[in-house]
C-alpha cells in the first residue's frame, strides 16, 4: 500500500463543504492532473469550465434538482465531451472530418476522455485534503445549462464535480463484491453464481443502511436498482446529443 492507493480507496462523496474557496493555485494543480490523464490518440477531447460566479453555481444548483452542494462549495468543476476545438482544427488545416465528429465513436471517445480527466481531478483533490461530489443531475435540463455556460455545437457538458473542504466526513458506502465485479479470462455469466453474489451485497447494503439510519431504512441495492430503472429519465437525451453533432452515425 502506499498514499495514492490510500487516498484511492478512501473515497466518499462530499456533500457539505465549509465556507472556504480553493485558491488559484489549488484549481491550476487539479487541472493540470486532470491533463495528465490518458486520452484515446492524443485526441484531449474534452473542457473543463470552473465556475466561479455565485449566481451561476446558484442556477446550476437549481437546474441540477436543487442540490444546495452545486452552489455551496470551493469550486465548481464541469467537464464536458469536447469535439469543437477539431472542427477548428478541420478549418485550420482544409480537411472535412465532420463523417467523424459525428460518429458514434468519436462521442464515446470525448466521453471517455472527459470521464478518466475528472477521475484523476477528484483524486488530486482528495489527496490534498479535499473532498468532492459528482453531479450528473446537471443532464437533467442541458439545454439552459448550455445556454447559461455560452457552450458552441460539439460540446456537451456531462456532469459537474464540486470540489472543497469537507464539512462532513460520511460513513463510506460498500461497492460490490470484487469477484462480482472481476472477472478472469471469459466473463462470469452463471444466472445462480450472479444471484448469490448479488443476495450477499443486498445483506451487506441493507446491514449498513441499518447501522447509518439507526434502524430506520433498511433497503437493499437490488431493490434500489429496480426501482430507479423503472422510471426512464432524460429521455430527450438522444435527440440532444444529435442536435450538438454527436452520435449521428
């Protein structure tokens, strides 16, 4: 073991913050590790807007579902799937590459890309002693957060991730079972092998449920599961990934 790995597995969601901004040098430092990520063929298809203004958190808060932590925080992070800056470059150099903007390829590399950025941002945080939350509630209204952040065609903001001093230092939630999660060589299907792995988590999820609530929520992760993907969510969002030339062929 050593600090990275430490500082890895000690992770939890931050959802309250003190009072307290990030300076300057602090946000310069989780960029650059944010940079510092792999991205498929040199491609760096993805931004990152901080979002300083207490107006604007303020608004992202109210269109990410009122969650007070996108506005009371030390900064705001939101990363998004970036494929304009090559359209600049297809101007620049006289050459037509929108078959390959526009392909499904392309969009789930930008989300990548964007996705191992904001990883190596939050444990760059974590490991100078800060805490962090990600927000995927701002897909929720994507067309005003767009219209708010003054985002060209071919970027999409994909979530958010506020970042500051931790005000709270929560119980940390079990993930699944590693050999649930691992598999070797070929993957695991057996439907009974999968059941018990799965019966052994809802055990484990509703113990800690009990002990955090003292007794008052007992649920497991399976009946969670089955209940949130029951009601379809942001359903428009085909058709908005399209409109912004994503994932058109």
């Amino acid at each position: 073991m050593n600090k990275v790995i430490d500082t890895i597995l000690s992770h939890r969601s931050i959802r309250k913050f003190e009072n307290k901004t990030l300076s300057d040098e602090q946000i310069k430092v989780i960029v650059e590790c944010a940079q510092a990520a792999s991205t498929s063929s040199f491609i760096q298809a993805y931004s990152i807007i901080g979002v300083k203004n207490q107006n604007t958190k303020q608004r992202l808060a109210e269109l990410a579902g009122n969650q007070p932590y996108v506005a009371e925080n030390g900064h705001f992070f939101i990363f998004c799937a970036d494929l304009h800056r090559h359209e600049v470059v297809a101007e620049m150099e006289g050459a037509n590459i929108n078959e390959t903007l526009e392909s499904t390829e392309k969009f789930m590399v930008a989300s990548i890309d964007a996705a191992l950025a904001a990883q190596n941002a939050v444990i760059a945080a974590e490991s100078m002693g800060l805490g962090a939350v990600y927000i995927g509630g701002l897909r929720n209204n994507l067309n005003d957060v767009c219209d708010l952040l003054k985002t060209p065609k071919r970027v999409i903001p994909l979530f958010g991730v506020a970042v500051g001093y931790p005000d709270q230092n929560p119980d940390q939630k079990p993930r699944l079972q590693p050999e649930h999660i691992y598999h070797e060589d070929t993957y695991e299907s057996d439907h009974d092998t999968y059941k018990q792995q799965l019966d052994a988590y809802n055990r484990l999820i509703s113990s800690y449920y009990h002990e955090r609530t003292k007794g008052k929520r007992t649920d497991t992760w399976s009946s969670q599961m089955a209940a949130m993907l029951s009601k379809p969510t942001r359903m428009y969002m085909k058709e908005f990934v399209e409109s912004k030339g994503f994932n058109k062929r």
